[in-house]
C-alpha cells in the first residue's frame, strides 16, 4: 500500500486543448498518464491529483475526463486547481454523492490513509507581475493585484484550516497537506501555508501548478524546516506519479 501524488493532468477529451503547444513533454501526454500511472500504482493505493483536470468548463465538458481518470488504478482523491471550473467549492459534497466509491473531491473535508489525514485545498500565491530592472533585480509589483492576491490566501486558508480542524476531531494527528498553487512564491521563504503545515507538523506538503523548466524552481522543493515538500507537477515529473508515503 503506497500514497502518490501527480498534478497537472490537463486533460480535454471534450475540448479542444492540444496541449502540444506547451512543449514535446506534453505531446499525447494523456498515454503516458495512463501508461505510468498503471506501471506504478496498484489497486490497493492511493493517487492524489493535485488540480487541473481538465480544460471542460463545465461538468458535462468534463465527464470524459473525469471517466479516465476514474479508469486509472487505486483509489483517486481530486483537488482543485484554477483551470477547475467544473468544480464550485460550495458544491463539492454533490459531487462526492455523484462519484461516491469512484472519485473522492477533497475540499472543506479530508480523506484519511493508514494513520494519516490527507488534507488540503487549491491555496494561492502571488504570482506578481514584478518588475525588473535591468539587472533582474526586482523592484516594484503590481499592488493592486498584490491586494487581491491576499484575500484569496486568506479565504484558502480558512478552508485550509477547516480541512485540519474536521480530521483532528476526527482524531487525526499525523497530516499530509496538499495545494495545487506552490506554498509559497519565488520571493518568499515562508507563507501561512508553510506555516500552518508546521504547526501541525506535517509529513509532506505536495504541490504542482509550476509548468516548465522556468517555473520548477519557484517554490521549496526537498526538506525545509523538517517537513517534505514536493512539487508534482505532470510534466515536471514526466507524468509519472510521485510516491509520498509507502
Ligand atoms: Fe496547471
Ligand atoms: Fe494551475
């Protein structure tokens, strides 16, 4: 029995979304999701997909998407990501009554493995602009989008909290976190959210979002401050799943 994570799925089997554009590792990357992830994660595991499933804007533009995913092996537990517009937070209990036994939608809840909690939500960071000067020292940002950006982190955090809150009643004390959005950006040594996964002292915190070789390096990857950060992101990985917990 093992815990893995992949991000990034990107899938649009019922959009037009060729994915090519992004770059070779993303060419029929939907095989190789399903090749890897079946050479890898057996019947008994777990696979957490850290957001961005598909390109479908709504539900019924997903349902393929969601299908194949379904298809894949182990029991599979979604976050959100900002490409999940199928997904409305407030409505995630409808789809776990939908995709009961199938998919479980981890938001405002969490999923218990072995003696973990598996907790999480699609969190938030300020992505800038910034601007450079000629030397690419960064002297200024956009404020108003800074504003913004404090709010969502706030509201990611609540639901964050609520997530550790629900699976310490439930008796919890050993937590992996996921986010879709790194923890923190590439200004930033800490954040609430590397904060919060201290304080309960989390195994790991599992991320993706960071596409290409220009973004891998945005956030922590590998131990800080004694917790294990891991960016999962599809195509940094080659679409293979990342093992977290065995
Ligand atoms: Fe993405
Ligand atoms: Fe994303």
């Amino acid at each position: 029995m093992a815990l893995y994570a992949l991000g990034d799925l990107h899938l649009s089997f019922q959009a037009d979304k060729p994915m090519d554009a992004f770059g070779k590792v993303w060419k029929h990357h939907e095989r190789k999701i399903e090749k890897y992830v079946n050479r890898i994660v057996r019947p008994e595991d777990t696979l957490v997909l850290t957001g961005d499933h598909s390109w479908g804007r709504k539900l019924s533009e997903c349902r393929e998407d969601l299908d194949f995913i379904e298809r894949l092996p182990g029991r599979k537990i979604l976050l959100r990501g900002n490409h999940d517009m199928f997904w409305d937070a407030k409505k995630t209990r409808r789809l776990n009554e939908e995709y009961d036994g199938r998919l479980f939608f981890l938001q405002n809840n969490f999923a218990a493995y072995q003696d973990y909690a598996l907790v999480g939500t699609k969190g938030y960071t300020f992505e800038g602009p910034f601007y450079l000067d000629f030397q690419g020292r960064i002297f200024g940002w956009d404020e108003e989008r800074e504003e913004q950006a404090k709010k969502l982190v706030a509201r990611e955090m609540e639901r964050l909290q609520e997530s550790f809150h629900q699976a310490e009643e439930a008796g919890y004390r050993k937590f992996v976190m996921f986010l879709h959005y790194p923890p923190t950006n590439v200004l930033e040594g800490t954040s609430p959210f590397t904060r919060i996964a201290e304080e309960y002292g989390v195994e790991a915190v599992v991320y993706s979002h960071c596409h290409g070789e220009q973004r891998f390096g945005d956030s922590i990857r590998g131990t800080y401050r004694g917790i294990r950060y891991f960016l999962v992101s599809g195509d940094y990985l080659n679409f293979h799943p990342e093992q977290i917990l065995a």
